[in-house]
C-alpha cells in the first residue's frame, strides 16, 4: 500500500467535521488493544491490587488510548465498554456492565439533548443567541465568554446540578456557534465559546454555591458526620467565592492559547439587528418550546420542594413535547439532531467509572500517592495528592463518584500527614473537579464535547494549562483563604 494511501483522512467522530489520518486511527486501534491485553494476561498483579482492579484497568487503559487517539467513533467506543468489562471479568453480568446506561446522570444528559434538538429544529436557540449578543453588547468572542459566564453564575443560584444547567445552556451556545463560519479564526472561536461556557464557567460557579454541585453537598455532609462542623450556605459560599476570580485567569491562557477572544461577531451588531428582522416575531412553535423550557428550568430549581428527582422531572416533560398537535415535529428530525454518539460515549464512560470504583482501583491509587506524599511540606503533599487524584480521574467521569470515594479519603489521610482535614479536602476534591484533560472526565466535558466544536485534542491541549491554573490558584491562594476564615491547613484540627 502506498503511503498516500495510508495518509488518506477517514472520518471517525460521527458528529465533528475533523478528520485523521487513517495511520493514525490504526496505530491507535491497535495500540489499545495491545495494551489491553497485555495488562489483562501479561501484567504480574500488583502487591495490594486486587484482580478485579486489575482487569478493570485494562479496559480504562483501552478506552484512554481510543479517545485520546479517536481511532473509533466515540459512540463505538462507549457501546463497547461494556462488553469488554464482561470479557475481561471485571464485571460477572452485563446489565451490572451496563449500569452507566440507566444512571439519573446520564438520563439527564440525554433529556437535555433532546430540548436542544427541540430548540435547533424550531429556530429558538437561535433568536436567544442573538438577544444575548444583542443585550450584552456581546459584538466579541471575549465578551460573549464574559456574558455566558454571568449566566451560569446566576443560573447556579436556581437550578442544582451541573448537567441541568448545561441542558439550560447547550441551545443558547449552540446558537451562538451558529452565527460563527469556518475560518480557522471562526473555528477558534467556536472552541473558545464552548470550551469556556459548558465546562469552565459551569464547574467553576457549580463549585462557588453549595446547591449548584453535589459533590458540594457531599464534603458538607462528611464535614458534619465525621467532624460535628457544619457548613452553612451563606459561609459556604463566603470560603468558596474566591474561586470565581479564577476563571480571569483562565480566560487569558485560553484567550493567548486559541487567540480568537477579539474576534467580532460576523457584522456586529448591525448583521444581528438584520437577522432578528428577517426571523420576524416568534412563532408558535418556539413560544411553546420556550414555555415548556422555563417551566421544567422552574421544576429543577424546585426540586427540594416537589422531591421529584431532577432526571425523572426532564422525562416528564419530555412527553408534554410529544403531546399529540402541540408541535409539529416528527420523530425523525428530533433523532437526526440528537447526539447519540456522544451519549453512548458519557454512558460508557459511566459503567467504566463504577467499575473503577467497586473494583478497588481508586483506592489503591490513592493510597498508593500516601507513602509518596509523607513527610514533605504540605505545599508539596498537595501537589503529589492533585496529581494522583488527577491520574484516578481519566477513568471516572462522574463527579459524584469521585467525590464520594476521594473525600472520606482526604479526609482520613490528613491527620496522618499532620494537617487539618477541611482545608486539605476541599482543596484536593476542588481540583478533582478541575479534570479538563479528556472530555469524558467530568459530565460538563462530554456535553460540551457533544456540540463538534473541538476534538479531544483540542481539549486536552488547553485543558492541561487550565488545570496547572486551577491546581496553582487552590495551592497558592484558596490555602491561605482558608486559613483567613479559620481553616489553616498546616494546622491539625483540634479534637
């Protein structure tokens, strides 16, 4: 076969126009397959890893290896965890293989594609992105990432749970992508906007307020259980807010890395005011829409007083669309706009990231970074901590679960390296949620991943030096806030 052969580009990602070339796919396909099994059936077994944690890792490591490479649909990929979890043992049955599939997470997820199917398919998303661009004066790619970092800022006050708001906001940034050509300027931009929308501002505002994340919830929770200290939402909110002030400087490193926040909206404001016009008023269609949306936005916020669970609440509402004459929308168009690829993929990674956990992975390696980390300062227990907890998190998606097995660690191991367990977990569990290595490590990731924007390249690229940020910032700054509220961290707790 000749090498202009072997060069020619295949398509692989079912929803983004990138292409790579077929070498590449290949060394990637059978890279991770290879490695698969020869951690499956070459691999000694590790002193302290049991076996199931150990076949558990050949399939994270294969599914590392096709993302990364993306020499397979990400779909593919998704449907195939499963099996091989099965094949390898790591799991006895398939429906415990298949568990991700049914997870509240992931049904979420899937409802809030489907409202963007909805609102592309009316022209709704549309006509928002361009109030947005009009009343915020958004006429750049930097202030339209400065408006839609406000919304999800007060969006976290009303509606708990990342995933949701990301259903709030996924039309509206779709719309705003829209107004974008491709040019490799514009498609700069898109990744900007996306990239910053439905994965930094979202976990960074999900973090500051202690309703808008679970994992918040959970640290609170533990804090009151196993220390009797409890965490208000207004003091909360007073230990976390300096968080915010992060995003600045994420805003930069993204703004120098894909240099496309001064780039102006095709026509500026006037091509907006033209194309409000030509769309006209709102037809019925979208007012319908828009009404069913605000109301199930209402029914998420409300959640605590309904105790309908936020998954259940998307479903319903689902079926108020499917209402026989209230839209004129077939079955057909609503799939074609629907990202199926990418929930395969978020369902996949979810059935990996249990198995990950149940297997006893997780914990050997965390507790393989304890002999590492003791005896050093504590700026540097910090720092080997991120980045073992760093390395746990690219086979488990879920922040929920990486929370709710990583925190009663912290927790524990503080009093052995002699330092105060509230400031240490929040620190190491605040920058657990800052995983922007690869999409598929937290939710907010696949669902920005969803709109084809950006590759996992892409990602992981400028992903690396908002973690270095993120960990940088919580290290040096958010430490010694803590201890300014009355949380040292080099001082242990008193019994």
């Amino acid at each position: 076969m000749s090498n202009e052969a072997v060069d020619k580009p295949v398509k692989v990602a079912v929803h983004d126009k990138s292409q790579i070339p077929l070498r590449k796919a290949l060394i990637g396909f059978f890279s991770a397959w290879l490695v698969f099994a020869a951690v499956l059936y070459l691999m000694p077994l590790p002193p302290g890893m049991s076996p199931a944690a150990k076949k558990v890792l050949a399939v994270l490591l294969w599914a590392v290896i096709i993302w990364v490479t993306e020499a397979m649909p990400v779909g593919a990929a998704g449907l195939l965890i499963p099996a091989l979890l099965v094949i390898s043992g790591a799991q006895p049955k398939l429906p415990q293989a298949l568990s991700g599939f049914s997870q509240g997470v992931t049904i979420l997820a899937l409802v809030a594609f489907l409202f963007a199917a909805f609102m592309q398919l009316s022209g709704l998303d549309r006509r928002i992105a361009l109030i947005m661009v009009q009343k915020f004066k958004a006429t750049t790619v930097g202030r339209m990432v400065w408006a839609l970092f406000a919304t999800n800022f007060v969006l976290a006050f009303m509606i708990p749970g990342s995933v949701a708001r990301q259903g709030t906001m996924l039309p509206v940034v779709n719309g705003l992508v829209r107004l974008f050509g491709d040019t490799p300027e514009e498609r700069a931009a898109k990744k900007t906007l996306v990239i910053h929308a439905l994965t930094y501002a979202c976990l960074i505002c999900g973090i500051v307020i202690q309703t808008a994340h679970m994992p918040n919830l959970i640290m609170t929770g533990l804090f009151s259980k196993e220390l009797n200290i409890q965490i208000s939402f207004v003091k909360w909110f007073l230990l976390q807010f300096p968080i915010l002030m992060m995003f600045v400087f994420t805003y930069i490193w993204t703004g120098w890395y894909f240099k496309a926040q001064g780039l102006k909206v095709p026509g500026g404001l006037e091509m907006v005011s033209r194309q409000q016009a030509a769309m006209g008023k709102a037809s019925r269609e979208e007012l319908i829409i828009l009404t069913l949306f605000v109301l199930v936005a209402l029914a998420w916020a409300t959640e605590s007083i309904h105790k309908i669970s936020t998954p259940v609440v998307g479903l319903l509402f689902i079926a108020l669309f499917f209402i026989p004459g209230l839209l004129p929308y077939k079955w057909a168009p609503i799939q074609e706009k629907t990202i199926w690829g990418t929930w395969l993929m978020l369902a996949g990674a979810m059935s990996l990231s249990g198995a990950v956990s149940s297997s006893g992975l997780a914990t050997y390696l965390a507790n393989l970074a304890r002999p590492i980390a003791a005896g050093h300062h504590w700026v540097v227990i910090l720092i080997i901590m991120i980045i073992a907890t760093h390395i746990i998190r690219l086979g488990m998606l879920s922040n929920v679960a990486a929370i709710s097995m990583l925190a009663p660690v912290m927790l524990a191991m503080a009093p052995m390296f002699n330092l105060n367990p509230i400031p240490f977990t929040l620190i190491v569990c605040n920058t657990d949620t800052f995983a922007y290595l690869l999409p598929t490590q937290t939710t907010a990731g696949v669902i920005a991943y969803s709109t084809g924007t950006f590759t996992f390249a892409d990602y992981a690229k400028v992903g690396i030096g908002a973690m270095i940020i993120a960990a940088f910032w919580d290290i040096v700054f958010m430490s010694h806030w803590y201890a300014f509220m009355g949380y040292p961290i080099w001082q242990p707790l008193t019994p």
